[in-house]
C-alpha cells in the first residue's frame, strides 16, 4: 500500500495484530509528561496556526497535529465544515465506530519551518488609577503645559478646565441623580501652531493612553478606507488592549476641517457629512464593536466591545477658508455714518480666527449635530517672530537644547547668537509653516557642523551667527583652552 492511500484500520484488526501502545493509564501518564515536558521547553516561544498564522495569543488554544504542526480552532472548525459540505459525507465516516481517517502525504508534506513565534515579554502594568484627590487642579495643569508650550494661553486655561472636569466626571462616574456631560473640544487653528503638541503633553502629563489619527482616512462604512471605529481600535491599541484602560483615554482626530459637508456636489459624499454622522454616537458616548489589533473587522480578527461615554474626544482642524466667512458675517454690521466701521477693518486683523461662531462653522460645511457634540470650542493664535524665537529656546524639550545636547555628548559646547535666533524664525515666518518650519531650517544649517566637528577633537566650543544662518560668513569655533575665530 503505497503512502497516498488512505489508511482505514478496524479496532478489531488491531486487537489482534496487537499494535504495541502501552495501557490507557500508562498512555494517559505519558501524555500528560510529555505536555509538561513541552511547556518547560517552550523557551519562551508561543504556537501559531500553521493555516491563518496567527499566534496563540491572539487565536487561542492551538489544536495539535502530527509532525509539529499546530492548528487554531477556527481554521479546525472550517476546514471540517468545508468537508461536510462536499459530495462525500466525509463526517458519517470518520463517526463510524472503529475508524481512523489519516492522510500519510499530507503530513509529509507539511513540514513547517517555523511553527511557533517569540512571546512578548510581559512588562509588569501599573496603572495609573483616576482617583478625584489625585487628578491635578487645572492651574497645575495650565502650568506643565507652560513647561512645553510657548504662548495660547487661551487654549491651554480651556484644555486644563475641561479635562479637569472630565476625569473628576470619570472618576466619580456620576453624582446622585445628576450627570455630568462630556467635555468634549474642537481646536481651530493654523498649521504648525501647536494643536497635535498640546494634546501629547496633555496625555503625558496625565498617564492616560492616547490615540490620534486623521479624520482623512475615515469613510462611510462599506467604502475603502478606515471604518468609524478605527479611531477606537487605536487607542484600544495603545492601552495594550486592557478595555477598562482604554476607556478612559484620549482620541484626538486631527484634520477634523477634512470631513465638512461638500458644498454643489452631486456625488455621494462618503467621506465627509456621512463620517460626520457616523462619528455621533462615538462622539456622545455608546457601546461599539471593534477589532483587536487591526483597524477593520474581518472573520480573523476577534472583537470586543469597547464603552465610549468617558472616552475624552479632542478634534482639530486649520479650518482654511473659515477666516473669510468670519470676514464676511462681520462686514455685514458695517454701515454709514460717523461710528461706522469700516469694510476693511478686518482685511489684516490677526485676532481673526477668535471671532468664530457655531454659526460660521456650519457656514463651513460642519453639520449641527456634530458640533452640539463638541461643547467646548477654542482657538490657537498663528505664531510671530517672537513666539517662535522663544519655541527655539524656552520649551523642556527645546529644539536647541537637542542640539546642545547632542553635542555635549562630543564634549563640545553649542551657543546660539540672539541675532541668529532672529534669522531662523524670520526664514520661518517666510515658509508660513508655522513650528515645523523651525526643525527644517535648523536641520539644513546644522548638518556640516555636525558632520565636521567629530574629525577634531580639539574643538570646544560653537557659536552660531546671523552670518551663518544667512550664508554669508561661518560659525565662530573655539578650540580648547584658547578662542580663535574662524570663518568657513
């Protein structure tokens, strides 16, 4: 009999060529060794289906086969029911009594490279408790973020008083018979002022997990793109997929401008007011479905119920265009006379933005539904020259105390020219990039000093000038123990 036929053996046959197997109990004894013997050498490696190659962590309990080869119970279970549903009821012939169905080639030719994959190491989690007497006063707050952000004092005294009453919310869960609603907010802004960094360090300061992501990829469900509940599959994510944790985070969807009602269109709009319903009930607070470790729902990926009602929504936009619709409602008041004011008195104001209403951002393309949703609406200024000089200096985390510290690690000193400061955000006030402009210029100057200064060892001292920044002369060098200028 050749190895590709299937082998059927009697029970009785094999009573009477007596096939050499030790006793139940003696077989139940090995067996029961041989898995302990298997978990002690594990070596840290955990199973994965040799069919959908997911591990067992995420797949459950592997199924064993012949030959090292491990199974989950869901590729099992439809490949049993692939048979059943064939021509031949396979199923009445494996329950006959007395028979065993074994394939010989398949299993020779099923010889994994790889069958298991390495475990996580598992770091021991403290989490942070929300207790009402732990969570920080909102001038506590405003003052770490003042250790970060340099300038929107507005912005900063609005997110400190709303996550403040947001986690006492959380962290009494409700007060006798009255609820608390939500603290949700919306930040408008221009790009590079500052809306992404005030959210991090909110998070950090916090110790709440925090997911962001861009209102961009999200459409209607159905279409290509992310789903709705992605934006929960992320922070769920980042809480190490502890749903009691997750929670109680952070989402920040940023582009949020991105997702406003497309005006004279005849296409269907599934990437703008349809997201913008669909993110209601995520918004005011529900239970929503969504997938472990992926961020759309597929027959593979497990899913699990995550409750949205103390989960903290940030949204935030450049909202490009809206200044001309403020312009306009405010243009409107002017009339004749000698207390009239003028029809270009807004055309240069700077505190443009502030003026915004509800209003103007339904003019904008945001339906009502959603912005009743967010209570809490703020604005960032755009940044001057002076704001960003301080953004190069001040912050902890200071793009030339980077710098500085880098090279200190050579042993050399890096200073900076006041004058020089005032080259750099004035080459970023031209990029009109706002903050991310500062890191672009600073990286193009600072690379041949930071390519040339490790080859001389006697360097011990760098000064950056206007001339430098501007190209038309060299940094000042001072070798150890002495200071002699050098142009380059």
């Amino acid at each position: 009999m050749s190895d590709n036929d299937f082998i059927i053996l009697d029970e009785e046959e094999k009573k009477e060529h007596g096939d050499g197997e030790p006793g139940k109990e003696e077989s139940r004894e090995l067996t029961a060794a041989g898995e302990g013997k298997k978990e002690e050498d594990d070596g840290g490696y955990e199973k994965i289906c040799f069919i959908c190659h997911r591990p067992e962590s995420v797949a459950g309990k592997m199924i064993d086969l012949p030959n090292n080869i491990t199974v989950c119970s869901d590729c099992m279970q439809k490949s049993f029911d692939a048979m059943t549903s064939g021509a031949v009821d396979l199923n009445r012939l494996m329950n006959m009594p007395g028979v065993q169905f074994l394939n010989m080639s398949d299993l020779e030719n099923m010889q994994p490279k790889q069958q298991k994959i390495k475990k996580k190491k598992e770091k021991p989690r403290e989490f942070h408790q929300l207790d009402v007497k732990n969570i920080p006063a909102p001038h506590k707050i405003k003052a770490r973020l003042d250790e970060y952000v340099v300038g929107q004092e507005y912005a900063k005294k609005a997110m400190s008083v709303a996550v403040y009453n947001h986690y006492k919310r959380v962290a009494t869960d409700t007060m006798d018979d009255i609820e608390i609603e939500k603290s949700n907010m919306l930040m408008i802004g221009p790009t590079g002022c500052g809306k992404t960094y005030l959210v991090k360090t909110l998070a950090r300061l916090l110790d709440v997990p925090l997911a962001i992501t861009d209102a961009t990829s999200l459409t209607e469900a159905g279409y290509i793109g992310d789903d709705i509940e992605s934006v929960v599959s992320k922070l769920l994510a980042a809480a190490d997929n502890d749903v009691e944790r997750a929670e109680q985070g952070i989402i920040f969807i940023d582009e949020i401008d991105k997702i406003a009602k497309k005006h004279n269109t005849n296409q269907r709009d599934v990437s703008g007011e349809s997201v913008q319903q669909g993110m209601l009930k995520l918004l005011e607070g529900s239970e929503v479905e969504v997938p472990v470790g992926a961020n759309s729902k597929n027959a593979m990926v497990p899913l699990t119920t995550v409750n949205t009602k103390n989960i903290l929504f940030i949204c935030g936009g450049a909202f490009p265009d809206l200044e001309d619709i403020i312009r306009e409602r405010l243009q409107k008041k002017t009339s004749m006379g000698f207390n009239a004011e003028l029809k270009d008195k807004f055309d240069h104001d700077r505190e443009l933005l502030s003026k915004v209403t509800v209003e103007d951002l339904r003019k904008f393309g945001m339906i009502p539904e959603f912005l009743g949703r967010l209570p809490i609406i703020f604005t960032l200024k755009g940044l001057d020259k002076d704001m960003l000089v301080k953004i190069l200096k001040e912050p902890k985390n200071a793009i030339l105390k980077q710098y500085q510290k880098l090279l200190a690690l050579d042993e050399v000193r890096l200073e900076f020219d006041d004058d020089a400061l005032e080259a750099i955000a004035e080459k970023a006030m031209e990029k009109d990039t706002g903050a991310r402009a500062l890191r672009a210029i600073i990286e193009e100057f600072m690379l041949d000093i930071m390519y040339e200064i490790p080859k001389d060892d006697s360097i011990g001292e760098v000064t950056i000038t206007r001339a430098y920044i501007e190209g038309t002369g060299g940094p000042v060098i001072r070798l150890r123990g002495q200071a002699v200028p050098q142009l380059g």
